[in-house]
C-alpha cells in the first residue's frame, strides 16, 4: 500500500518536508570504486617517444 496523494499544496510540502537529505551530503556506507594505481615505465614511453611523427 503506497502513501495517498497529497491534496493541497500544504500537504505537498509536507511530504517533501519528510523527506531524507540527499545522499550526496551524507557518507556513503557503500565504498566508492577502488582504482590500482598506474604508472609508465620507460619501455612504455619510449613507444610513446615519436607518436608525434605519425599524426
């Protein structure tokens, strides 16, 4: 059984006026995506080197 509608603009407000804050202000209990660290390494950049010749 769901809430009735609200009759009156006062009632509207009312219900809104229940509702949670939005969960962008309150801390997660859900962990955000967790990422590896990254790096290049010299082999990787020395592929990289004269990329611009190509373009």
């Amino acid at each position: 059984m769901g809430t009735p509608d609200p009759d009156t603009m006062d009632e509207l407000i009312a219900d809104c006026a229940d509702l949670p804050s939005s969960p962008l202000t309150q801390p997660s209990a859900v962990p955000g995506p967790r990422y590896p660290d990254w790096s290049v390494d010299d082999a990787t950049a020395a592929q990289m080197a004269d990329l611009d010749a190509y373009i």
